[in-house]
C-alpha cells in the first residue's frame, strides 16, 4: 500500500527541462588538469523565459589552479549547433583530462554561446568529496554574457566592473 504514494512521488519529481540537441566533446577540446572536478552543486532553476529556451546544467570549469561552478543558465541555442557537456576521463598513464561546456558546429568546433536569458542559483560553499574532504573552489562564474544571478544585466556588470580596484 506505502508503495503507491512513492511511486506518484517519483512520477511528479520527473519534469524534464527542455535540452539542447547534445554533442560529444572532440577530443582536441580535452586538456591535462591536476585533480578530477568535484561534485556538482545543487541549482535552483528559474522559470523558463520562453518556449524555445533550454536548459543548461550548470557545470564545472577548470581555471587553471582549481575548479568554479559555471551557473546554469536559459538559452536559445545557436542555429544548427550542438552542446558538449563538461566531461573530465582518465588518460592510459594515469593523467586526469577535462572539456568544459561549449556548444559545437557539424565539424566539432566551438561556436560562440548565445547570451544567458535567466540565470540558476547555487551556493559557493567548499564542496564535500566522496571521502569526506573539504574542497576549496573558486567563485561561482556567472554567465559572460547576460544577467547576473541577482537579475542585474551586462549594463550593471559593467557599471560594478568598472568600480572594482585594478
């Protein structure tokens, strides 16, 4: 009898995000890192601002001494373009290799990311491993172009940007 209600549970917490058409990372996209990324974060995913938006996953990007949180994010895909999850593999030797996000042409190369129309939310707090570490991460980044998490758009970042000390 208990097993009716979890099953409507899980049924109702099943909504699909619309995707983008997905792409696999070329292998020329991947490069050497010194640790795996670390667990996702949790995102609050605002409303879908309109029918032909889709959903980005939020992911992790690799800055060159550690990782930060790229927010998900709402977009129109590029027309006739692909996304490419970040992915992180192991090579033969041992070597840990990471491709962030990006959207793809036919042949595989990068095409630019179209602006972000609304912006998730996740904490910036260390990460816990599967082992129970703490892990340091950088910032959360919010989308290069588009609003911020906060609803400010590229006109106020700019404003605040330009306030920051050198």
């Amino acid at each position: 009898m208990a097993a009716v209600p979890v099953a409507i549970l899980c049924v109702a917490c099943a909504s699909a995000l619309p995707r983008p058409e997905r792409a696999p990372q070329p292998q020329d996209a991947f490069e050497v890192v010194t640790s795996p990324p670390p667990p996702g974060r949790v995102e609050n995913v605002p409303a879908q601002p309109s029918g032909d938006a889709v959903w980005l996953d939020g992911g992790w990007r690799w800055t060159g001494a550690r990782y930060a949180w790229e927010l998900g994010r709402w977009v129109i895909p590029p027309p006739h373009a692909r996304y490419a999850e970040w992915e992180s593999r192991f090579r033969a030797d041992g070597a840990i290799l990471f491709a962030p996000s990006s959207f793809r042409d036919a042949r595989g190369d990068e095409v630019p990311e179209p602006p972000a129309l609304a912006v998730g939310r996740a904490r910036s707090d260390q990460v816990i491993d599967p082992e129970g570490r703490r892990t340091r991460t950088a910032p959360n980044l919010p989308p290069e172009n588009g609003p911020r998490p906060d609803g400010r758009g590229e006109r106020a970042r700019r404003r605040s940007d330009s306030r920051a000390p050198p």
